[in-house]
C-alpha cells in the first residue's frame, strides 16, 4: 500500500513540538502594521500554539 501524503501547506505552517503540541505562526503580522500599537505587534511576534480542539486536525494533516 502507499503511504499516506502529507497536506503541504500544513507541513508550511506547522512543527510538531517533542511534548506533542503544534506551533504556528500568527496571523495580522504581515501588512498594514502602521494602524496596529507596538503591544500588539511585539503581541503578535512570536510562536504561538495551536489551539487543542484544533490539534487532532493539523496532526492528521501532517499524519502524525
């Protein structure tokens, strides 16, 4: 049987930490930052985690 392929705009996005928990991005950083405060960018700045009703859902598309 072959295997099974990965969804490749999920591999793109998410990392699988080593306690089983998925990083990501955030979202709202990439343009029009002139309107948003600087709390809100420095907020927005680093890794985030992906929410745990979402995680069987990302894992299954990296088919962990």
């Amino acid at each position: 049987m072959p295997k099974m392929k990965s969804n490749s705009g999920a591999l793109k996005r998410f990392k699988v930490k080593k306690n089983g928990s998925i990083k990501r991005g955030s979202a709202f950083r990439s343009h029009i930052l002139t309107k948003k405060s600087p709390k809100r960018k420095r907020n927005l700045r680093g890794p985030q985690t992906v929410a745990a009703v979402d995680t069987a859902r990302v894992k299954k598309m990296l088919n962990c």
